[in-house]
C-alpha cells in the first residue's frame, strides 16, 4: 500500500523543491497559506469521489453539487435565514443528493456515469434558475465567520480552515476505509460485487453509502468555497471541479475499475495538482498551457505507477 | 511414426519460481505425435502452469523446450501458436456477442484492406466445425451455445491455427457428461488425424478411457509416468499423493437429529410454477442429482436469498423464514459453497486472510472497527484446519491453485458455523486427496450435527456421500432416493425424468 503513495510522494516534493528554487516568492507564507487552503479543498472532493470509485462507481456532479450549494447558501442570506439552519439545510440537501444517485445506481441498477451526468446538468441548470443567473455575494455574518473562518497562527503563518476540515474528514475516511468492517467491504465489493454479496455483504446499502459520502463531502466543499470566494457565479462556480477531483483519486491511486485506493494518497494527488497551478502562475509560464500540463503530469503520473508496480511484480518473481 | 524418433514435443529441466512458491521444478515431459498424454496431480502440483508455460502465458526461469529435436523460446501466445501449440482454457475466452465464425477467426481475419472477407471465414470455419463434430450454422451467437459446444468452438478456434498440439486443461468441469462423452469422441477423432493432446483433468475415470500415457506431477516435480497397460485408477492416486487412498468414502450414518430445515411447495424465480418439497435433518447429508441444467444450483441460490423464493414456505428449526439475501439466510445459519467459486465464492485480488474473515468480520467487530487480531486467528486456524497450501495468510487467493481456492471458501464457511450447509459441486477440479478431505469434512461436520445439502454431477459422489438424494429434471424433484434405493440405474432413470420406474 505504501509504495503506491512513494511515487505520488516524490512528485510532490520535486515540484516543490524545483519551484522553491526557481522563485523565492513560493515559499512566502501568503504563498503557502494559499496553497495549503487550495489543495484542503481539493483533497476534500478527491477524497468524496474516491469512496464511489473505489466502489467501481463514478460521480461526475460535485462540481455541480458545489455550485448548487455556494448559490443556495447565498440566497438564503440574502434571505436573512439563520446562517447556521442554512448550513445545516444545506448538508442535509446533499446527503439527500448522494441517497438519490445511490438509489438510482442500486435499485434502478442505472449506470453511475449516467445518473451522475444527468446530476452535473441538473444542479447547474437549478442553480442558474433559482439565482437567475446573477453573481451573488455572502455579505458579512458572524455565525458563518465562526464556522469557516478560524485562522490557526503560527507565527506568521495562519493554517486555514479548510485544512482543519480536512484533517477530521481525512482521519475519519482513513479509519472508515481501512480500520473499520464497512471499509472492508466497500474494498470487497469493489472487486467483486457477486463474491461479497455470496459473503453475506449488504452492496446496495454500501454502495448508496459511497454515493452519499461523496455528495456530503461535495456540499461541504460548496460550503467551504462560498465562504473563500465570497461570491458565487451560478454558471461558474465549481465547474470542472469534478474532473479535479477524479484526477487527484486516480492519480492517488485509486483505480477506476474499482476496488483499490488510499486516503493519503488521495490527498497527495490532490496538493500536487493545485501546486502545479502555482507552479506555472509563479515560474512565469503561459497560464494557458496549465490544463495541458496538469494533464500531461497525470498520465506521466499513473503510467510511472504502472510501470513501478510492474518492476515490482517482477522482482518479486525473480526472489 | 517410427520414422522420427524425436518427440514432437521435449521439454527438460523446466523451473518456475512465483512469488514465495515454486511451481515447478526440474520438470521433463515429452509428447509425441498423435498421442494423447494426461497430466495428473493434486491441486497446486503445477500442472497448469506447466501447460500456460508451453502457451506462452507463463515464462519458465529455466529449462529448454524443444519441438523436434529443435529449442525453441516461448514468449508470448503468439509464439506458441507459431509453434502449433494451443491452450484451451478452463475458463472460456470467447465473445459470446460475435458468431461462431467470427470467433474462430478472431484476430486473424483474413481480409483485403481491413475488410473482413465473410464468405472465405465462413466457409472455413464450417470446415472446422466439422472436424469438432459440430453441426451448427456459423452465424450462430456463440452466447446461444451451451458450455460444451463452446468449447468445441475453441477447439475448432485451435484447429484453425493449425495448431499440432492442444492443450486441454480441466475441459469436461463443467460439462454434462453427454457433453463429455462428445468431447472424448474428439479427442480419439483428433488423435486419430494426427494431432497431439495435453489432457490435464482431476477425473481419473476419463484418464483410463483416453490416455495414451499419463505423467503425474506432485509438488512442482515429477512423481512418475505410467504407460497405457500400467494405467489404473490406483496406480495414478499412489503416484499423486505419495499414498493408498482406500476408503475412499467413509460415510458412518448416524442417526439424524431434528429437522433443520423444510420447504413446503418452495418455488424459485427460475421454475416459478413448480413447488418444491423436502426436508434436511441434523446430521444428515443429502445429495441432489440431476443433469446440468435440472434446476439444483437454483435452489441452492433460493435457500441461500441470493433469488428469494417466489412461493411456498421454508422453515428453519421450525420457524417460517424466507431469506432474501445471503445475509439474512446467514442470520439464520444458511451458508452457500457455489459452484463458480471464482465469481461467487471469493474475492480474488484480496488475500486468504480477508478472504477467510469477510463473513465473521460482522461478528467480530467492535463498535465497527475490525479486531484485526481475531482475523489473524481465524484466517489462520482455517489454514491449519483445512491444509491449505498457501506461502501465506497475505497471499492474494487468485494465486492459488483450484483446490486450494475451494479449502478457502469452505473454511470461511466453517468459521460461521452453519447450521445448514449448502454446497454446490462441492469437490469440482479439486485432486483426490484434497477430495477425500473434504468428504472426511462434511463427515465431520454432520456427525456435529450440521445439516448438508449438496448438489452434486459426479454421481460417484452422489452414491458414496448421501444419506438419501433428491433427484431433479427440469426443475422438478422427480424422485427421493433413501441410502438403500441409491444406485446409478435409480438415479439416471429419475435424472431424465422417469418417474415411473424408480
Ligand atoms: N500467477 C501466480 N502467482 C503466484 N503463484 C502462482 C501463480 N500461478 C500459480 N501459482 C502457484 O503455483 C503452484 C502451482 O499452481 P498450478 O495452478 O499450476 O497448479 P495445478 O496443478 O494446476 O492445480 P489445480 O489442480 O488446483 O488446478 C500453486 O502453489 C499456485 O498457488
Ligand atoms: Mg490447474
């Protein structure tokens, strides 16, 4: 399991030592602060998806689903609601989604990739109608402030909210995913399905487990990125987001046929695709190159983890 | 055939080392022309590594092969076939969406500027159907096909890559045995043109009707050859396990208990018109004979909630239950061994330890969390209970042979202690000894008062285990057969629907 993350691990630390060394503003810690906030929110996402694919699933909403919940967040102030039912309205509408997309794939046995595009356009098109279509902003409440905001110093140096999120949805999802008996099963049935309902497993209910954690993870995001943006364009906010967010699974070591996958490298995954980004903006090269980049460092990335693991399989052979 | 007297085949010193286990090692073996040659063994003796080396699935550590007195290197599949040698899985590789033809010509195609020529592969394809005794059209679905005619496609598939050897690893475990009998004809017809045959099975009776010579392989090495007057039923056992195997079945009837379990014009989704009614007591062991396809592995699938009973009742111990998915008929102390084990019996990328606890981790946990140490325990009592070769509790099962695979699904099994034992073939591709283990097993346990039901098409195993047998066709039970009424006359009547004459 280990020697999964090393490759993910090594990447990480030469774009940081090499963009360290290329630009003294990089190790600022407005710089860190940022990128440390950024891949926080990233890893969060990443960490969502990874449990639906680890059950062999897919979701393609949570951009979707983040936008939905930035835009509703911010009509329900606009609303004078009390911020924390709104927040807690708000997670509940996202369980709610994950229970549906859950439901659709097991009982209605349709295809995850298809309910969960179906979910992308749906939740877009309602944010867009239910805002029409306006930028909107969050103005300033101190229920939310105290919620999302608290700054840890040390020193200079302020570890931002999203990364304290991070750390108990992380610690959580670890020991859920391999400390407890629902973790094993969702690893069973993400190799074979017929094998672990032949063992006695509940894979409906797990599976709609998966979808639900994914969805609840992509609302807290939302929630989380509002309170960052303090804006929230319907039309824009959290797009693609998804794509990020599967990217930072796969190239963490999860695998799309499902079955296999880590936290810590999820989250890895996830820091070495917003420190790319900051790579490019510092190193001066042409921010239009940078989807082509991050794409080309996640294939150099899972196909060196391929042929890592093939060095390693026939090493051990030759033992 | 006296002219050459190099063998077709020769292979010497041949190595294989896996992963903390080796399979093979200083193996010979020689074929010659139109010879049809066994190769028997236990589970795990390197039997299919040996063949998938020779197909160039596997690459040997060391050793030479040579095809007529010439080396030869064998990389890949491709260079097998280059060679005239083919494999025939035991798990089928054909696309059952495409037609018989397509399938034969899969990947070479003959064509002219990537269109497929149709008229030239039907028509040769109709030419090798023929010498495989199939009379199909060639534009039949492959997925229409029954086990048995798909296999003939593969080896019509073999044929027409003129392959000069064919391998045929486990070919009749699941076929019926009208299917076999076809698949036998084959064999002599092939022979008989020419054609060398590696024929790997665990049932010996076929062994004696069709080998030419028989090597036998134990523990990765050479345990002896026998040529065709010195093969018998217990030259073969001697040579495998390094021991006589008498008594083979040793079945103590005992006195059975209460009633486990009774189903009372029980209907299955698959014969939905169709009331089953029998019973199973403590201690007793009961056989369902029937031919493929009567119906058996379905009721097995319907007690176990897997395809919930649409009809009828079932009672556990007296109490109505109808279990709608495998965890609540585990709830009530049903277990299902099934036959597909590799689909349904295991996870295969996981290890023999995960694999072992995955219904007891319920029992065991902790507030949710795994108690890792009684996992240890169980995974390794089951290794020690059930002789499992494995280089360990880590190893990942699908790396394990057949037979040993099989120990891993009854050991997690026996780990839950069921009250009622449900197997389907339970000892199906599995050597005689490990065979004779698990007969000895299911002794065990029903002199421990768990109740069995097993379904089972060697009808040996049928007359030699149960107490009484349920036998089925066409989804009806047509007759119950007490241990003094079992013979092989009584249940084929019965199996092919005769009720009249039991
Ligand atoms: N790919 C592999 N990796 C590791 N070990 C393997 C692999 N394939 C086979 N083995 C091991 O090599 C040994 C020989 O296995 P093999 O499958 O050749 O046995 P076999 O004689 O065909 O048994 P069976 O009758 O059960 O099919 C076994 O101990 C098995 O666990
Ligand atoms: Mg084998």
């Amino acid at each position: 399991m280990n020697k999964n993350i090393l490759g993910i691990l090594g990447l990480f630390i030469f774009i940081f030592g090499f963009t360290a060394l290329s630009n003294e503003n990089f190790l600022s810690a407005y710089n860190l602060q940022n990128l440390l906030k950024w891949s926080s929110l990233y890893a969060i996402m990443g960490i969502g998806v990874a449990f639906v694919i680890i059950t062999g699933g897919i979701d393609l909403s949570i951009g979707s689903v983040i936008g939905l919940v930035a835009s509703l967040m911010a009509l329900m102030v606009k609303s004078a609601w009390d911020p924390l039912v709104a927040v807690l309205v708000l997670i509940g509408l996202s369980l709610g989604i994950g229970l549906v997309h859950g439901l659709l794939v097991t009982k209605m046995k349709l295809q995850p990739f298809v309910v969960t595009l179906c979910g992308l356009l749906f939740y877009r098109g309602i944010s867009r109608w239910a805002t029409d279509n306006q930028s909107m902003g969050y103005g300033d409440t101190a229920t939310l402030n105290s919620l999302f905001s608290g700054k840890l110093a040390i020193g200079s140096f302020g570890l931002p909210a999203p990364f304290f999120f991070l750390v108990v949805v992380a610690v959580l999802a670890a020991i859920f995913l391999n400390r407890t008996i629902w973790g094993r099963y969702l690893l069973a049935l993400g190799n074979n399905e017929k094998g672990a309902r032949y063992s006695g497993i509940g894979t409906d209910r797990l599976k709609i487990t998966a979808y639900v954690i994914c969805s609840f993870l992509a609302g807290l995001s939302g929630l989380l990125f509002a309170y960052e943006l303090d804006s929230v364009q319907p039309a824009q906010t959290g797009e693609f987001y998804e794509l990020y967010a599967i990217a930072a699974a796969v190239l963490g070591g999860c695998s799309l046929r499902g079955g296999q996958g880590t936290i810590l490298g999820v989250i890895i995954a996830a820091a070495v695709i917003r420190l790319l980004r900051n790579s490019i903006n510092l190193l001066g090269i042409s921010t239009h190159l940078e989807y082509a980049i991050i794409g080309m460092v996640i294939l150099c990335g899972v196909s060196t983890d391929e042929i890592i693991k093939r060095v390693v399989a026939k090493r051990r052979a030759a033992k | 055939m006296e002219v050459a007297q190099t063998p077709l085949l020769d292979v010497t010193a041949l190595e294989k080392q896996f992963p903390g286990v080796r399979a093979l090692h200083n193996v010979d073996l020689t074929l010659n022309r139109g010879e049809v040659l066994a190769v028997v063994g236990e589970n795990g003796a390197g039997k299919s590594t040996l063949m998938k080396i020779l197909a160039g699935v596997h690459t040997p550590n060391a050793g030479t092969i040579r095809i007529e007195g010439r080396e030869v290197r064998i990389q890949s599949v491709r260079d097998a076939q280059a060679h005239g040698i083919a494999l025939i899985h035991q798990e089928l590789n054909l696309a059952g969406n495409l037609d018989i033809a397509a399938n034969i010509f899969l990947g070479i195609e003959p064509h002219t500027a990537g269109f497929i020529d149709s008229g030239q592969i039907h028509a040769k394809a109709a030419g090798h159907l023929k010498r495989v005794g199939l009379d199909f059209p060639t534009d039949t679905l492959v997925a229409d096909l029954t086990i048995g005619h798909q296999q003939l496609v593969e080896i019509a598939k073999a044929l027409s890559v003129d392959a000069r050897i064919i391998i045929m690893d486990e070919p009749t475990s699941s076929l019926s045995q009208t299917e076999s009998e076809t698949l036998f004809k084959v064999v002599h017809d092939l022979r008989s043109q020419g054609i060398s045959i590696i024929y790997i099975s665990h049932r010996l009776g076929e062994v004696m009707v069709l080998a030419d010579r028989v090597v036998v392989l134990r523990d990765g090495e050479n345990a002896g050859e026998l040529a065709r007057e010195q093969i018998s039923h217990n030259a073969m056992v001697k040579l495998m396990v390094g021991r006589d195997l008498s008594q083979f079945y040793q079945r103590n009837t005992t006195e059975p208990g209460s009633v486990v379990i009774e189903a009372e014009n029980l209907r299955t989704p698959a014969h939905p018109r169709i009331g089953l009614s029998f019973s199973v007591r403590e201690g007793e062991i009961v056989g369902i004979a029937g031919l493929v396809g009567a119906g058996r592995t379905e009721l097995l699938e319907t007690l176990f909630g897997v395809t919930p009973a649409v009809g009828g009742t079932l009672k556990i111990a007296g109490k109505v239950v109808h279990p709608k998915t495998p965890l609540e008929a585990i709830q009530f102390g049903i277990v299902l061994a099934p036959e597909d084990r590799k689909q349904h019996g295991l996870i295969l990328e996981m290890s023999v330890r995960e694999n072992a606890s995955l219904p007891r981790l319920r029992m065991d946990q902790k507030a949710g969390a795994i108690d890792f140490g009684a996992e240890i325990e169980v995974a390794t009592e089951m290794v020690k209970k059930m002789d499992i070769k494995t280089p360990g509790l880590e190893q990942v099962v699908q790396y394990l042979s057949g037979g040993n695979q099989q120990k891993v699904v009854l050991g997690k099994w026996l780990a839950m202690k069921p009250r009622l034992l449900l197997l389907d073939e339970p000892t199906r591709g599995i050597d005689v000894g490990s065979k004779q283990e698990i007969y000895r097993l299911m002794e065990e346990l029903a002199a421990g008062g768990v109740a069995i039901l097993f379904v089972s098409s060697e009808m040996e195993e049928v007359l030699g285990m149960a107490d009484r047998a349920l036998v089925m066709h066409e989804g009806v039970i047509t007759g119950e057969l007490a241990r003094d009424q079992l013979s092989e006359e009584a249940v084929m009547q019965l199996a092919t629907g005769n009720k009249a004459a039991a």
